[in-house]
C-alpha cells in the first residue's frame, strides 16, 4: 500500500545548515571589513582636504 505512506518531516533543511553557516559568517565578515575600511578612507579624505584648506589659508 504505497499509498497510504505519509511522510511526517523532511530534514534536509535541517541538514543543510551547518554547510550554509560558514558562508553566512564569511559573507557578513567581508561586508563588514568593507564598510569598516570604507569609513575609515572617508576620514582620510575629510583629514587630508581639512589640511590643505588650512595650509591654502596660511598667510
């Protein structure tokens, strides 16, 4: 009676998760790093064009 077979719960999902994980936390580390040196080149530039204001401003 193959028909009356009724499957309960599929794991597979379950299963798959340790495989996605490390790529999840790789993807969120680059993003991260990105957005870090992003901001950081940001405060450079603003440095750099505040110091060269200043040095145009020198009498």
């Amino acid at each position: 009676m193959p028909g009356d077979v009724e499957i309960l719960a599929d794991h597979s999902l379950l299963l798959a998760i340790p495989a996605f994980a490390p790529a999840i936390v790789v993807v969120g580390v680059v993003i991260w790093v990105a957005v870090r040196d992003r901001r950081n080149a940001d405060e450079e530039d603003a440095d750099t064009e505040a110091e060269a204001e200043a040095e145009n401003t020198l009498p």
